[in-house]
C-alpha cells in the first residue's frame, strides 16, 4: 500500500519574493504550473474531484505546495534552480511536498525516496524541467516518437449522442472540403456501457462506420476508458472480483465508477479481446481515457504497487494493439505512462466556455487547459508528444482567436472537434494553418550543463 508517512528531505533558504515552486499535477487533468512562495497552488474544489483529477490518495493541506514524482524550486536569491524527482520513475511514484516554514525557508518531504539535483545552468524551472526530463529519458529505451497525423475528435461537437450517422456525415463533409485531417477519431458514445466495450445499438453500425472511413482513405480512432467500470455495467454484475477493491474512481454518466483490478484472472483477457475486435475492424489510433482509474489504490489480486499494475496493463495493450498503432493516453497518470503512449493529453479539457466549473482548474475549461498545456511543455518531444486537447474554431466558441493562438505556439497533437457545417471562413482557414502533423522535436530546449546530483541524501 502506499506510504502516507513523509519524511523530510532537506530545508531550503528562498527569497521570499522570487522564490518559484513547480508543482507537476499526478494526471493528465490534475493543475501543473509554478506558484510564488507567497501564493497558494490549486486544490479539489469538489470532493469528488480529488479522485477523478487530482490524484486520488493524498488529500494535502491547504499551506503547501505538492508535486508528484517531481518538484522544482527556484530559490529566487541566484543560486542554482534544485529539483527533487522520483528515482526509478517505473516505480511507485512519490508525492513530493514543499511546506513554507518561518517567512524565508522551504522544508520538502516526500513519502519515497527521491533524487535531489542541482541545476546550474537552467535560468528558468522549464529549463531545469527539460534536463530532468532528459535524464528520465537517457536511462530508459524509448520508441522513436510519431508526428502523428491530424485528427477529427467526435467529442466536443456530439458528446454522448455521437451516431454512426454523425460520423459519416463530418467524413462525407471533411472530404468534401478537402479538410487536412488523416484519422476520424471516435469518440465516447459508441459503447454499450463503460466497462462493457461492445457496440451500442443506439450508435448504429460501428464496423460499417470503420470501412466507410477506410475508403475514405482515412484511418480509424476510437475512444475507450479500458480500466474503468460503471457500477451498472454488465462487467460489474458478472465479474465482481475483477473490480478492484476499495477504489472509488468517481462518478459519471450517471453512476458511481468502480476501478477494473487488472491483476484479477481474466481481466486482462477480457481487455484485450476488446483490443483485438478494434483492432480487427480497423482501428489504428485509440484514445485511451480515465486511465487513473488502472493506477488507483486497493487491494489488487496480485500484489503488486499500482503504478506497476498499471504499466504492466498498459504495456500488454500496447503489444496487442502494435507499435504501429496510435495510443494517446488522457486522464493518465503523467510520469507511469511514460514509454507507454505515443501521444499524452497535458490537460484538462478544452471546452466551448473559457473559464472551468467553480474556477477549479481540472476542469473543462479553454483557459484551464491552456495553462496547464504551457506548464508542461518541457515534457513534449521527450516523453511523448503533447496532447494540448482539440481546438474548437465554431464561431460559438468563448475567445477561439486565444485557444488557437495556444495550440499554435506549442509543438504537440493536432485535432480539432467542430461540426463540419458550423465552421466559418475563419474556422476554414484556421483548419488548414494549424490542423498538421504533429511535431516530435522538444518545444523546450534542455539546459546547457547537466545537474549536479545529490545536494542532500534521498530518504531510506
Ligand atoms: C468523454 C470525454 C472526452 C474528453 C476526455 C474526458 O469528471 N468527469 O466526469 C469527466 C468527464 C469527461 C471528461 C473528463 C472528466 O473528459 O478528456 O476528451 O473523451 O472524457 O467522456
């Protein structure tokens, strides 16, 4: 189980009005940015957010900072930019804390053993970030990363009640308007239910759907959330010991959602059955989604750290599906998933409205997910490539001039997820400037000198 005890790594001097700590949220939607000693950093405005986007085991108090698996300090008084990061980022992944003491000191403590660098050189924290980024990638076999092609996303124009209709109208109206778009990805609608990944007859035929897209000469997307399950799934009903217990991973489409134990007998079958029916209908690029929900606590069937579990899962689909295919990961624990997708989504979700829910930035939201887009950046063209969500061009879009100006400045995915028909010549013209290839290169460029490492002894 993971450690709730933490143990003081080192005390820190600041200047108290320069000093910068960088906090990396645990998952795609959980906030990232850097706060000034001074500030406060984002928490759950809603219980039930803690758990679907933050990360769900540690509730921390109000008068600290908190990262997880790194966290970056810039003392702000000239001397070196110190990160503190996980030591073995395949493993349980710390929960780094950095609590204000006097009004010039900084103590951090972590439940894990970390490693402590110095960065000399690295004049910002994105800087320092991109070193320690670097380092994680030296020491692990990455594949090479994609520039993956641009893609039509379902969701943010027909949401749940996505038909097969729906999709080969926008196929017959992005041909028809030479859009520059290569993958139709579906989105979530096209299930029976999460947790039961057959097709809905609500959605029509999916496999009709996939040939249309194929001789389009498109490729086919689809969206899933494999290790979530809807407590009135079929799969919770018949399979209640694959579902993992004392995890709770929220509530959504209009039921509470349960956690698959992917460690159970069977479990793990059944998912990749479901892998090889897409894959065998044609899909090329899944969107896989609420990965949290695989790298939860509880008490597994075999006993095995949850990060584990959860690279071990992601790791069997990423061999049933193929190197060639396109994983995207979203709502996925950021540092586990690294190696394991090809594209990751850095954010919350983009959205027709500007600013999220109750201002609580892991929630739908264009200024939300802008943010946090630009606080992890670093991690673009070394991890993965940056998903920064859709861009929405409709003209009913809150500011869409700013959600456009962001994607373009960063170097990562690019979908987009309008109706074809609600796109005006802006939109039009917008499609074309920006929906591209994706770039591999990092956005960021390392630091000039590598860390020095271990200023202070990592915890035993
Ligand atoms: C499909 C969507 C889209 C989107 C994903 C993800 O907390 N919630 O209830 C919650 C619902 C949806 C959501 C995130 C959180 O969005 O990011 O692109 O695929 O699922 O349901």
């Amino acid at each position: 189980m993971v450690s709730l005890h933490f143990d003081e790594i080192a005390e820190i001097e600041i200047d108290p009005d320069r000093a910068l700590v960088y906090e990396l949220g645990w998952q795609s939607w959980s906030p990232s940015g850097s706060y000034s000693f001074k500030s406060t950093s984002p928490r759950p405005f809603k219980k039930i957010w803690q758990a679907m986007a933050y990360r769900p085991e540690f509730v921390d108090p109000s008068n600290c900072f908190q990262s997880d698996g790194v966290l970056i300090v810039n003392p702000g008084d000239g001397r070196p930019i110190v990160s503190f990061g996980v030591a073995d980022i395949q493993g349980e992944i710390p929960h780094i804390l950095a609590t204000p003491k006097g009004n010039k000191n900084l103590v951090i403590s972590s439940n894990l053993p970390i490693e402590v660098r110095s960065w000399p050189s690295a004049v910002t924290i994105e800087e320092a970030l991109s070193g320690w980024a670097d380092s994680i990638v030296s020491e692990m076999e990455l594949r090479p990363l994609k520039a993956i092609a641009p893609a039509w996303c379902s969701w943010y124009c027909y949401w749940f009640n996505v038909t097969q209709n729906d999709i080969i109208e926008a196929l017959g109206a992005i041909t028809k308007a030479q859009l520059p778009i290569t993958t139709i990805q579906i989105d979530d609608g096209w299930q029976k239910a999460i947790g039961d990944w057959a097709i809905s007859k609500r959605f029509g035929d999916l496999k009709s759907t996939i040939a249309a897209i194929k001789n389009a000469g498109k490729e086919s997307g689809i969206w899933l959330a494999p290790f979530l399950v809807g407590a009135n799934s079929q799969l919770a009903e018949k399979n209640p010991s694959w579902i993992l217990d004392g995890a709770d991973a929220g509530f959504n489409w209009n039921q509470p959602l349960l956690a698959l134990d992917t460690t159970a007998n069977g479990a793990m079958d059944y998912l990749l059955e479901t892998f090889t029916m897409l894959k065998e209908l044609g899909v090329t690029y899944f969107k896989l989604d609420f990965l949290y929900a695989g790298a939860m606590e509880g008490n597994r069937n075999r006993e095995v750290p949850s990060e584990v579990a959860y690279r071990q899962a992601m790791a069997s689909i990423r061999e049933c599906v193929g190197d060639e295919a396109t994983i995207v990961g979203c709502g996925a624990p950021i540092l586990s998933s690294v190696g394991l997708v090809d594209a990751m989504r850095i954010s919350p979700d983009i959205s027709p409205l500007w600013d999220p829910p109750e201002q609580d930035l892991s929630q739908p939201g264009s200024r939300a997910a802008i943010l946090n887009s630009r606080a992890r950046r670093a991690l673009h063209g070394r991890f993965w490539v940056n998903d920064p969500d859709c861009l929405l061009l409709r003209p009913s879009i809150e500011n869409r001039e700013l959600i456009a100006d962001a994607v373009a400045s960063t170097n990562g995915l690019r979908t987009f997820s309008d109706p074809i028909s609600s796109l005006d010549d802006w939109a039009i013209a917008k499609v074309h400037e920006l929906i591209t290839p994706a770039e591999t290169a990092p956005a960021v460029p390392s630091p000039r000198v590598a860390s020095v490492k271990d200023i202070s002894q990592p915890a035993q």
